[in-house]
C-alpha cells in the first residue's frame, strides 16, 4: 500500500515505529505530514486541557528528552527491540528518501491539496489535531487510526484510562476515522493485559505499542472496501482528559489490585 | 477492607474549610445574617436573608465533619434572626436588611428562606421553624397565578423567570413535612408551566434575570436545580429531571472543552457570551451534573463537576491577609467580570461548600466501593 503518514511533532515514537516498520512490511510511505507544535493557539488550546503539567510532559517529548516512566518508554522499548535506530520522523525520512512536510493545520487548504496530489491508498493517523471533512475527502474516507480504548464504548480522549475508570476491559481499536469523535468502523480490537505490576504510564504505553502493531497490521485492508460506522457509535458519551481526582482514584485503584 | 486516601480529596476538605471559616465570618459581621458580600473597596455589606436562608443548610450539613467549627449553633442564630423579622403574612421581604425604602414582601426570597427553616426542623431545632416555613410556603401557594408562577413579582423580567424553580422546590418540600396539598397543587402547576418552556436544545426559556436572551451561569443552574430537585422529591425524573439532562449535556462538553472554566453568561443558542467565568454559576452546575449523575451513575459526568471545583479552587485564596478575601470565592473571574464585579459574595461560597462537599462524597463512595470489591 501506499500510505501518508500524520503526526502531532518530528519526535513522535510512535510514529517512527509506524513509518519502519510499514516499510519493512513492504508498504510505501509516500509522504509524513507533521504539525508544527509552536502554535499560539495549539499551545493555549493545550495547556486549557491539560493544564501546566501536561505542558512540561509535552515540551520534554518535543525536544526528545529521555523517556521517563510514560508511555514513552514502552515505544523506546518497541524500538529498540525493533532496532529501529531514529528518534526522529525527520531522520527517518531522510535516511528513507521520503518528503516530510512540516504544515500549520492538517485541515488548511494546500494541507488537503497535497494530500490529493500524492493520490495515495491511505492515510495513517498517528496525531496532528482533528481531522475534518475536506481531509477526510481528499483521502477518500481512507483513514487509519489506534485508539487507545474499546470502542464504540469508550471514546475521546484518555481513552485507556476510561476503560478502567469504566469497567470496560482495556483495548485498543483500530479503526478508520471518520467526522465523529472515534466514531468511524472498526477494523480490529486488540485486548490489552493489565499485569501485577502495571502503573497507568505503562498500561498507556502498551496500548500505544499496540495501537502501532495493530495500525501496520491493518494497512492491507487499504485495499479493499473499509467498515462503515456502527449505528450508534456517536450516541456514547464522549470522554475527555481525567480530572485530578479521578486520575488519583484509578491509580490508587491499579495499585490496590497488586500493581505497582 | 482497606481505605484508600486521595491528595485531591485533602485539597478538597482544606478548601471546604477555609470556605465556611469566610461564611462563618459573613455571619459574625452580619448583625444576626450573613453578610451578602464582601468587596475591597467597602468591606462586608448588610445581611441578605434569602442567602442566609439557604446557607442553614450548608451550616448544619457540615456540623458533624466539622464539630469545632459550631455550625449548628450559628446555623440556629441565623433561624433565629429569620423569624424575627418574618412578615405577619408569612412573607419575607427582598433584598438587604435593613431594607433600602419601603419593605416589600418577596416571592424569591422567601422560598429561600424555607430552605433554613426546613433545614433547622429536620435537625430538630424547635417547631417553630416548621411553622415559620409552612406559613411561608401557603404565602407563596397564595400568591401565584394560575400557572403556579408570580404575576407581577419582584424580578426584572416581564414575566416570572425559570429559575424561580428555585422556590417551587421549597415549596414542595415543604409540603412534604405539612401535607397541605395547595402548596402541592400550585407547585404542580409551576412546574408543568416551566417545563414547557424547555427548547429542543435544552435551554429554558425565560432563564435570565431580564427578558434578554442570554443568562448568567448562576440562574441557568438554579432553573435546572429547582427541576432537578423536584423531579427527586416528586419521583419523577422521567417527566421532570430527564428533561434538564440537554442543558446539562451542554454545559458538561462545555466545562470539559476548557478544563473546568465555563464562560459566565450563554445565549439561547449556547453561544458564550461572556470572557469571564461566574464562578457561582460554575460550582452550581457542579451540583447539578452530581445531581444527574446520582440518577444516570457515570464518572465520565463526575469528572466533568470535578474540573468546575478544581477551578473555581484554583481561584482561591487561602493565606489571604484580607479576612474578607480569605476563603472566599469571587462572584466572577476575573473578578472585574459583570456578575457581581469586585465583590465575594457569600451564595458563591455556600454553593462552593456544597459542591465539595457532594463531590468528596461520590469520590469516597467510588473508592469505597473499589476498595471492597478488591
């Protein structure tokens, strides 16, 4: 398959392991759309939801600082095990011979008219903001994206978290995106294990891993016609970053059932 | 079974403290009420009886985590300073006390105090209280019009707003303790009038102080409150509760898309129209997505009441110098915004008090229940 791969910045792990390893599965990565982080706007937006906090994780990622105990280091673990050696979508596109495009929106104009002109198979969606309708369009409904829940019942955001918070058992779903907020069809939900031992970072982390296994293994579907929506995908509650307490709650609750 | 204890829920109890400390302080300037506000420019106000009537019940609910605190005992002055200066009718005037000019009996303000009065007789503070609210709650009965709502009131609408839901609730649990089915027949028709005034987008018509379209935060959660609360005390949350759960689904996504900050005043179209937050008008609808939650259990809604505390405590001061400021919660925030601008008013703080109070409950009730299936 030929494929356009997204990110949210040039070091993202998860991405990297995407683009290596769809390679090495004989897929062609046509072009890698990373959005600028440095937008007044993505950073306020930002910091709104997640506070100063989530901020400071995010710069330290940005400038691709060691991963500490995060969902990072799984996806180090992943790449190291895969011998993946760049830490980087820039270095790996330089060593690969693939256009990277630095964009301001994934959903601006000349975003979605170079996306049409690279007439690709499919996009794989490893971040970059909510897509809408005209970069839905112009990639034919051809989305992919890892999800870090089991859907349709737990959809948005902190996703793995939610799963837990709501009895639902962890998973991560592949699926295509469509206008909805993880509403579109789905490919395939890949249980995720929750071991003795296992903190939130680490459960999150799995679910990336997985979200990028799952996301390589499904890149042959690109070939054929893909799952519409469920029916009542859009009428679950949508859920958003976990307050404080709640995030408290559930990891006193992970180590209350022998965690770490 | 093990109990698992929460940094956030000790944060929470600091900041339920340091609150009624200021409301304690409202009342000990209060010259037998609780002080409407306190601004830094001119200090503490009068004493206002409709919030002073409502905060009883605060007072009492905290008295027994808080025993050193004496909440009971001032929540029985304050009943006391009440009955004093109830009108013959039943009635209680609106505004300050003293009153500005001549006293004029209040619908509003009056079904706000019954909530003391009630409050003070479940505690068994004396009869008198439940005579008081019950003469109050027949005033009431007695002056509403054929729809069980208040022709010619003393609000600044041309006709009586939503969230005078806000009294049929009184009213209604009122009547619970009396039996006297007038106050329950007009109640009825009240409801039925402002539950036809609810939009398919969830927006209660009238839900304003004024006949403008766009309300502050603050009325819009009394309007549900008073739904919500007579949809409990009716068994009806179908034909009455249900109904406000639109508008909550609207605030809900809204506090959840700005981590907790919800503009001070909507449109009828749930457009923001305000850059300030009324943080009162936050912590109410706090109370009211628990209040929905306790009928349709989901911490997804939880989380959302959770982000509205967490920032209207962010917005505190705790170490203040100013005793006045200390503890206390801003009508807006900034507090230069329109609703009560530059001033702490203290229906701000009891709402905050109960939010706490209601969330540190669900949490512990959700951690209890972890630690027992554990």
């Amino acid at each position: 398959m030929r494929i356009v791969l997204t990110a949210g910045f040039d070091r993202a792990r998860n991405a990297v392991a995407i683009a290596e390893l769809a390679r090495r599965a004989g897929h062609t990565v046509a072009a890698v759309l990373v959005v600028r982080a440095l937008r007044v706007r993505r950073v306020k937006q930002f910091v709104r939801q997640r506070g100063a906090n989530g901020l400071l994780d995010a710069a330290r990622r940005l400038v691709g600082g060691p991963p500490r105990e995060t969902a990072d280091s799984e996806v180090e673990a992943l790449l190291v095990q895969e011998s993946i050696a760049e830490r980087s979508l820039s270095a790996w596109c330089r060593r690969n011979g693939v256009p990277l495009r630095a964009v301001t929106d994934l959903n601006a104009p000349t975003t979605v008219e170079h996306l049409r002109a690279l007439r690709v198979d499919g996009v794989v969606y490893a971040g970059g903001g909510i897509l809408r309708r005209p970069f839905l369009e112009a990639a034919d409904g051809r989305v992919l994206n890892a999800h870090s829940g089991p859907l349709p019942d737990v959809r948005g955001m902190n996703a793995c978290e939610w799963a837990l918070l709501l009895g639902a058992p962890p998973a991560v779903t592949i699926h295509v995106i469509d206008e909805g907020i993880d509403t579109g069809g789905v490919l395939e939900i890949v249980p995720i294990a929750v071991e003795r031992g296992d903190t939130l970072a680490r459960l999150r982390g799995k679910c990336v891993v997985a979200g990028v296994r799952g996301l390589v293994r499904a890149l042959g579907v690109l070939a054929g016609p893909l799952p519409r929506r469920a029916p009542a995908a859009a009428s679950r509650r949508q859920c958003f970053t976990l307050a404080p307490v709640l995030r408290e709650l559930l990891e006193q609750r992970l180590e209350a059932r022998g965690g770490a | 079974m093990t109990h698992l204890t929460l940094n956030t829920l000790e944060l929470y109890a600091r900041h339920r403290r340091a609150t009624l400390d200021w409301l304690l302080r409202s009342i000990e300037h209060g010259a037998g009420g609780s002080c409407a506000h306190f601004s830094i420019a001119l200090g503490w106000s009068h004493p206002y009886p409709e919030t002073t009537g409502y905060l009883i019940p605060t007072l009492l609910a905290n008295h027994a985590d808080l025993p050193e605190l004496g909440l009971r005992e001032h929540a029985l002055a304050c009943g006391r300073w009440l009955l004093s200066i109830q009108n013959a009718d039943g009635s209680w005037n609106g505004g300050l006390h003293p009153c500005k000019g001549a006293p004029k009996p209040s619908v509003f303000n009056t079904g706000q105090i019954l909530k003391g009065m009630l409050a003070l007789h479940r505690a068994e503070a004396g009869p008198e209280f439940l005579n008081a609210a019950s003469r109050g709650a027949e005033w009431l009965a007695s002056r509403a019009a054929a729809d069980g709502l208040w022709g010619g009131g003393d609000y600044r609408a041309s006709q009586t707003p939503s969230y005078y839901t806000h009294v049929l609730w009184p009213m209604l649990d009122t009547w619970l303790e009396t039996g006297e089915r007038s106050v329950r027949d007009s109640v009825e028709c009240g409801i039925a009038t402002v539950v036809s005034r609810i939009r398919p987008n969830g927006v209660v018509a009238h839900w304003g102080f004024t006949d403008e379209p766009r309300a502050f935060t603050h009325t819009m959660a009394y309007a549900l409150r008073g739904l919500l609360e007579c949809s409990r005390i009716l068994g009806a949350w179908d034909d009455i509760g249900a109904r406000t759960v639109p508008a909550l689904e609207k605030l809900l996504r809204r506090a959840e898309l700005d981590g907790g900050r919800l503009a001070g005043e909507f449109d009828d179209d749930w457009r923001p129209k305000a850059r300030y937050e009324c943080l009162t008008g936050s912590v109410q609808t706090a109370i009211n997505l628990l209040l929905w939650e306790h009928n349709e259990p989901d911490l997804r809604i939880v989380n959302a009441a959770a982000k509205l505390v967490d920032r209207v405590c962010s917005t505190q001061h705790l170490t203040h110098p100013l005793s006045g400021v200390r503890g206390a919660v801003a009508g807006s925030w900034p507090i230069w915004g329109r609703y009560m601008t530059l001033r702490y008013p203290n229906w701000a703080a009891k709402y905050h008090v109960d939010a706490l109070a209601r969330l540190s409950a669900r949490i512990e009730r959700e951690a209890e229940s972890a630690c027992a299936s554990s």
